[in-house]
C-alpha cells in the first residue's frame, strides 16, 4: 500500500471517499484526514495521471454537500458541512426558476 499525501483545509470525508472510488475503484483502500491534509491508500503505487487526478479531485472537493430524499409528495433537502468550516456559501433554493426565502438554521 502506498499514501499520497494532499493538502486539504476542509473535507467532508464521505464526500471525498465517494469521489475517489468513482474515479479509482478497487485501486484504494479509502483515505484518512487530519484536519490538514489527506492521504489516499493506494493499494499499489499510483502513476503520475493517478496522482494528478487524485489531486484535481481534492482541488475540486467542496465540503458543502446536499442530500435529497421525496416521500410522497414531499422532497426533503438538507444541506450539510463540516463543524470546522466558518466560511460556507450561503444557499438559495430555487424551485421552478423561484428563489425560496431562506429557511431557519437547524441548530445541532
């Protein structure tokens, strides 16, 4: 097994790992995260495209993520991020081209 190391200041762990499975598959065993940098387990040695692509995914990972679920005539979206990130994006849901008024902040 062998570990790229990236640079990351904020990650949404499951987020990420799903990122990097679509694009590497069986080729990781997963990553971990330190608040500072994440290592990706190779389960051989990654090539120079891997290691490339493994960074532009990093580069591109927004900690900020929404999840949906419909039961009936009812869609839920939450929209979730890290305890640690003080600078998320403010959200406007839009439905049929309408912004919506923001809804209160669910506190946890």
């Amino acid at each position: 097994m062998e570990n790229l190391l990236l640079s990351l200041s904020d990650c949404a762990v499951s987020t990420l790992d799903a990122a990097l499975r679509a694009q590497f598959g069986a080729g990781i065993s997963g990553l971990s995260y330190d608040g500072s940098a994440v290592r990706v387990h190779f389960l051989g040695a990654p090539s120079g495209a891997d290691q490339t692509a493994a960074q532009a995914i990093v580069d591109a990972h927004d900690p900020v993520f929404f999840s949906a679920s419909r039961a009936g005539d009812t869609v839920t979206v939450q929209v979730n991020k890290p305890r640690n990130l003080d600078s998320a994006s403010q959200v406007t849901l839009t439905v049929n081209g309408t912004p919506l008024p923001s809804p209160t902040r669910a506190r946890r």
